[in-house]
C-alpha cells in the first residue's frame, strides 16, 4: 500500500518509528516488529516521504540492522529493511545481496522481488528488473506496485509506451486510488504526444494527491507546449509552493513566451 502525501500520515509514521527506536531489543522486535517495520519501510520507500527531502542517519540505522542480524540472522525482513536502507544510499550492489537473502529466507517475499527489481533498474540491468516484477506477480498476481514499476522500466528505459500503458492500465484496475500509476501513464501519452490523455491522467493523479509536485511539473510543460502560459505559471507556482525546483531553462523559456520579464 502507498500513502498518500499528508503529512498527518508521515507524522504518525515517523513517531511509530521513534517509538520503535526507543525500544529497541530483541524481545521488542520480536513482539513488537511489524508495526515498526511496516513503518519504518513506508518512510525509507515511498516516493513521498519526507525521508526524501530531510534524511535521517542510515549509516546508524544500517548499524542497527547489522545488530539484529547478528542477533538472529533468519529474519527476512531485517534483510529486507537494510536493504532499502542501502538502495537509498545509492548502494545498489550491497541492496541487492540483502534482498537476495531476504528472497532466500522467504521465497515469497513479494515486496523484496519488487525493490530489488528497482535496485537493478538504477543499475541499469533493465532484463533483471523486468525478471524481478514477473517473479512478484507469479506470486501475487494482483500486486498494482509491481504493474507501475514494469511500466517505468518499459516507459523510462526501454521507449515502449503502448506496453507501458498496458501496465500501467492493470496498476489502476487493481487499485484505481494510487496516484503514480495515473502520472506514469501520464509521462508514457506524453512522450507519445498525447496531450490530452497526459493531462487528463495528471489531472487524476493530481485529484488523489494534490501534493504530487511532479505532476504540476510535467503538466506546466504540456501547457507550455500548448500556449496556455497562465495555466502553466499557475502550475508552476503549486509544485514551487511544494518545494519543488523548478528546471531553470524551463523557467526561462516560459518567462520569454509569457511575456514576463524579471
């Protein structure tokens, strides 16, 4: 499950998280854990989270993973979360041996087919990645992050949009309440020059999370494109108000067509 981007949310997380800290030992873990581990990944994954913008200090967290499993060195999770830990830190080699023993420990571990299927698409070994979302879907065919993240590989890397779509499509028949599956789509009709179908779709995504910066990003140059500059400063100015940077030359050109002036 993703959550949407409200901060409520990602603070109720972030104190189960502390609270995870403040107790942590192996009796805690083992009675205790999935509440803590379920929102510990949640703020070290998704796309949204504050993890992304403030990071906290991994090499401790690794520190304490490494604890654990010298502790007890059969629980896949623990695998699992350090993992992530080192996909965030752009360590994709050391993510992908802990998710291989995650998968080793628990061959059914959806979520690690799917992250280290992410970690070999940073790598740019786009086959494995593809091998890795086929692998989760085998074992849970209904799993919608799996569909977005074969869509990506196939949008992003491999130029095949109407494939991508096709992903991305089955994404939001199984859970149409997500908003990446709507910007992907978006991002795959925008790069086939449907316009329409892009904005529409990023309209959506917007409509489930009104804080998805990206989507106001790639909807402004669509507007751009369109002439519709106030549509595209108005854009622009809500993905700014979300701290996101706004591409410079982007920024200029719109300036010029606008008729703005600094």
């Amino acid at each position: 499950m993703i959550l949407q981007a409200r901060f409520d949310a990602w603070e109720e997380l972030g104190r189960n998280y502390l609270g995870g800290r403040e107790s942590w030992s192996l009796t805690e873990t083992q009675k205790k854990g999935a509440r803590f581990h379920q929102s510990y990944t949640r703020l070290t994954t998704d796309h949204f989270s504050p993890w992304k913008k403030y990071p906290w200090n991994l090499d401790l967290e690794s520190a304490e993973y490494n604890h654990a499993l010298q502790i007890d060195p059969s629980y896949a999770v623990e695998y699992y979360n350090r993992g992530n830990i080192y996909r965030g830190k752009g360590n994709y080699d050391q993510a992908i041996s802990d998710y291989n023993q995650a998968i080793k420990l628990d061959p059914e571990y959806t979520d690690a087919y799917i992250n280290r299927g992410i970690a070999y698409k940073n790598k740019g070994d786009y086959d494995q990645a593809i091998s890795d979302y086929n692998q989760a879907l085998q074992i849970d065919p209904d799993d919608a992050s799996a569909y977005t993240n074969m869509g990506n590989v196939y949008c992003d890397r491999k130029g095949d949009y109407d494939r991508a779509i096709s992903y991305f499509n089955k994404a939001i028949e199984i859970d149409p309440n997500i908003a990446t599956p709507y910007y992907n789509r978006g991002n795959a009709y925008n790069h086939k020059g449907d316009y329409d179908q892009a904005i529409s779709d990023y309209n959506q995504a917007l409509q489930i999370d009104p804080k998805y910066a990206d989507a106001y990003c790639n909807r402004a140059e669509i507007h751009y494109h369109q002439h519709e500059y106030e549509k595209a400063w108005e854009d622009v100015h809500n993905a700014e108000l979300l701290g996101h940077a706004i591409d410079t030359k982007f920024l200029e050109d719109l300036k010029k067509a606008s008729g703005q002036h600094d």
